[in-house]
C-alpha cells in the first residue's frame, strides 16, 4: 500500500506514517571509476542511502549504470553509521520527510538526486554529493524533532 504524504506546514515535517524506516543515513564516497566524476570534491563524489526499521537495513546505491538494492539483517552490523566511517566515508545521519505536494523538476538521474527523492528533499540547488552533505548537516538539528526516531545526540560523531 503506498501512502500519500499529507499536506503539512512545516515542509521539513517528517509525517509519522510514511514507512517503517526509523533510520535513515546518507554516505559518502571518494572512489569512483566513472572518469567524469574526479571534477567534484574529493571524499564526496558518490553517495548512497541506508534504510533501518531495527530489524532489516536497506541500502540503495544508485550507480551510473544501475541501482543495486541490498536488504541487509539489522544484526549484520550492530552500528551501521560506524562501519561506513572505519571503512573513511563521510556518514550523516537523517530522516525521512514528507515531501510538499508538487511536481520537482527535471533533473538529471543522479546518486544524489535519488536520494533526494526517497529522503523527500526538494532542494533545487543540491546538485552534488558535496551540496547534499552540507544541506544535511544544517539540517540535522531537525532529528531531534522528529517523532519516528526519538532522541538523538548530536555530537561531532553524528555528522
């Protein structure tokens, strides 16, 4: 069943009934093969999605040539925000939204357009991973408003 967002005030609201995911993080990536992609920062030239609900973990990486879609067990990997950081990727963790109720856009099918799209981010100016880690991170202070995930510290280990 698919559930349509509810029009909300506060366009950054997260809308309490729109999945299971409790969890969402965002990471970030230096290496890529694609030749095109050396003109953008460095350590930020990919990023990907994880999905936790506390029990599975989905991860959504969106490559140039296709989406791999990988649905993990939570116990797999105890904090998954730690592994991606040991492993020297830029981790951020943040939230589903619900998204106002317009069409985006044309864009170009990027890594961080699709996850813009699952997260619910209308941020027209957000064009690479580097915008999208910067947009995150002002915006992270907004978990500890949202009513999904609970309470979250927002020490420098988060972001």
């Amino acid at each position: 069943m698919i559930s349509v967002p509810a029009r909300s005030r506060n366009r950054w609201e997260t809308e309490p009934g729109r999945g299971r995911w409790r969890r969402a993080l965002v990471v970030f990536c230096g290496g890529s093969r694609v030749w095109w992609l050396r003109f953008l920062k460095r350590g930020y030239r990919h990023c990907f999605l994880v999905l936790d609900d506390g029990e599975h973990r989905l991860v959504l990486d969106p490559l140039s040539h296709v989406t791999e879609v990988a649905l993990h067990p939570a116990a797999s990997t105890p904090d998954p925000a730690a592994f991606y950081r040991e492993q020297g990727h830029a981790v951020v963790e943040t939230f589903l939204r619900a998204p106002p109720l317009r069409a985006l856009p044309w864009r170009p099918f990027t890594c961080v357009e699709a996850v813009k799209r699952v997260l619910g981010i209308h941020a027209g100016g957000v064009l690479t991973p580097w915008q999208l880690f910067r947009f995150l991170s002002r915006n992270a202070p907004c978990l500890e408003k949202n009513p999904m995930i609970g309470k979250i510290s927002l020490t420098s280990g988060n972001i």
